[in-house]
C-alpha cells in the first residue's frame, strides 16, 4: 500500500516562504509522476504542480513565478518551495502520486498565510 507522508506546512506571513516535502513508499510500480494540489475552505481541490519522472512540470496559472516543484527520484520525494505566499494560497496541501494505473492521497498539510 502507497504511503505519501507531507511535512512543512505552517503560518507564515503574506510574502514569505514555504517548503513541502512529500515522500512516498510502498509502491509496488514506478511512480510515474507526483505533484500537489490544494484545497480552501468551501472550493474545490485544484491542481497546484506536478512533475512527471523525466521532469517536465505543469503549474496553476495562480503560482507561476512563485512555486517550484522539484523531485528526487531516488528518494520518491517531491518539494514544493513556495515564495511570495498570498492570503489566497491558504489551503490544505495534499501530496499526489500516480504509479501504475493506481493513483494515491496524503493526508493533507495546512498552509496559513496571513496578510
């Protein structure tokens, strides 16, 4: 059973800086491509980043210039640095990987930022 275990959540304020990490395990495939989504109070969870094994990477138009994702194969580790937070990035943080045909959920990270 896939395990993705998030760290590095927390306040920060408006302008600062964050970094997520999310390390899975447990996969009995390759993990073919992980990334993060959120989800605010009252929306729906939407697509943050994501990058795939070869490293290409995908972004929300509302983070672009200020998140970067990045991976460590070797690990199965995924980070997320976030700078410039915004009020508006306020949400849970979920970890997502896909190996195989199976695709897997952490449990979720708040992020707070304050304005």
């Amino acid at each position: 059973q896939v395990q993705l275990v998030e760290s590095g959540g927390g306040l920060v304020q408006a302008g600062g800086s964050l970094r997520l990490s999310c390390a899975a395990s447990g996969s009995a495939f390759s993990f073919n491509a992980m990334g993060w989504y959120r989800q605010a109070p009252g929306k729906q969870r939407e697509l943050v980043a994501a990058i795939t094994l070869g490293g290409s990477t995908n972004y929300a138009d509302s983070v672009k210039g200020r998140f970067t994702i990045s991976g460590d194969n070797a690990k199965n580790t995924v980070y997320l640095q976030m700078n410039n937070l915004k009020p508006e990035d306020t949400a849970v943080y979920y970890c997502n990987a896909l190996a195989g045909p199976f695709v897997s959920w952490g449990q979720g990270t708040q992020v707070t930022v304050s304005s």
